[in-house]
C-alpha cells in the first residue's frame, strides 16, 4: 500500500544553526524534509492562537505556570497536526530541531507503515530516564512497545491522521506542556507507543530553546499541587495502562 506521509521539521527563524545541522543529517539519510515555522514564544502577543493557553487549565492541571517557549512550543505542534489534517497525510514523521539521527530512521518509517492501524502516535526517541516496556510487538528488527510511563520530550514522533485530529481536539485549550498533555494519553483517547531500538537522540549541544526564552527550571513550583497531580496521574496512568494491555492481549 502506498502511503500519503512527510517528514516535517519545526524550526524557529531565527534558529538558523540549528537548522543547517538538521539538513546536514536529513540529507546524509536521504530523507526529504519540509521545514515548518515554529511560532515564536518571545512574539507571542494576545492572539487568538496565543489565547489557547488556558491559565485557568493550568492552575488546575500542572504545578508550574507556562512560560512563553512552552507556549510556543504547543503552538508548533498543533501547527503540524493541523497541516496534517489539512493535507489528509496518512502520517507524518514530526521532528523539533534539537534531534540527532543514531538509527536508520527510513527503517522505522517501514515500521510504522506496517503496523498502520495499530497506532496513532510513535515515539522515536526516548528521555534520559528510562521507561520500561510492559508490552512489546516484534516488528523486523524493531518493537512497537507500550510503557509503563509514556516517556516525556517530543524531539521526534510519527503522527496519524486520526492521531493529529484526537490531538487538536484535546487541544483546544491546553494548560500544561505539550509533552506532559501527551503523557496523559487516555485523555485524547490516544493509541501512543514507543518504537525501540531509538533512531533518534535529543542533541543538547544548542541548549533548550524554552530555558533560553524563560528560565523554566527557575519557575516557582506549586509543590502541594505536583503531589496531588503526581498521585492522580500514577492512579489513573496504572488504570489505563491495564486497560491497554487486555485490549493488546485480545487483538
């Protein structure tokens, strides 16, 4: 079956370091890219795009206030989601431009098209602490795996059609990071998985562009609510991942 799919890169204008050390990696792979726009967290004004963010979302559903990057950072992906609903992509590789290709990315590619409607969200690349499998397919060389914590950063996913239409939904109005929102993956009715081995790392060498527009690590830290909200998520992430595994042993 022929699929309908780019590879999208998120990429600040004026990040144009950052940009030519994608290329440099997309073309060595062989792998045509289109470049999209990040929307700038630092030229955010009182939009309508701006106004998604929810403080009052925020205030109820994380334990730190967003700053303008994270803001900016949820613009972007929602921009990619978007396009691919516009453009009825059967799916999109959606990479930020901190990643580092350490795997043959057109490998997982072949993956993620014969394990189609399986899924609506891949992750390609993990996070520094580790989250372990508690279900793994055997696909070529490769497992589409399900975690017991979805692991947080998104350097680099595949995203559906049906993935980028939950996501939208779900976004309407948004009170936490982009990351930490796909975490909660029952909460968009998202089928998320991790594909292993990784294909691809996050490159620190430019630094975080959300920590360089507002001292993130910084912010005040609402401590009474992360101990709530870590309890909830435990809770629920237990619950939902039981219902997952029941549903995956039966199909």
């Amino acid at each position: 079956m022929n699929y309908h799919f780019k590879t999208l890169l998120i990429n600040l204008n004026r990040s144009q370091d950052r940009l030519t050390h994608c290329t440099e990696q997309l073309q060595s792979a062989e792998i045509h890219f289109e470049r999209i726009e990040a929307v700038d967290g630092e030229m955010l004004t009182q939009s309508a795009e701006r106004s998604r963010f929810n403080a009052d979302l925020n205030q109820q559903n994380y334990h730190k206030n967003l700053n303008s990057g994270e803001i900016g950072c949820y613009l972007s992906h929602r921009k990619v989601w978007q396009k691919i609903v516009d453009e009825k992509l059967d799916f999109a590789i959606v990479l930020e431009d901190d990643f580092s290709l350490t795997g043959d990315l057109t490998a997982a590619i072949e993956v993620a098209k014969s394990s189609f409607k399986q899924w609506d969200y891949i992750k390609l690349a993990g996070h520094r602490r580790n989250r372990y499998p508690i279900h793994q397919q055997e696909i070529a060389d490769m497992q589409l795996v399900t975690y017991n914590k979805l692991p947080s950063q998104t350097c680099a996913q595949i995203v559906s059609f049906n993935g980028a239409k939950k996501l939208l939904a779900h976004s309407e109005t948004f009170g936490r990071p982009v990351d930490v929102d796909i975490q909660h993956w029952w909460e968009a009715d998202l089928l998320a998985f991790g594909l292993m081995p990784y294909v691809v790392t996050a490159n620190n060498q430019f630094g975080s562009e959300i920590d360089r527009v507002a001292k993130r690590k910084q912010a005040r830290t609402r401590r009474l609510q992360k101990i709530k909200l870590q309890f909830q998520f435990w809770r629920m992430n237990k619950k939902q991942n039981k219902q997952r595994l029941r549903s995956l042993m039966a199909g």
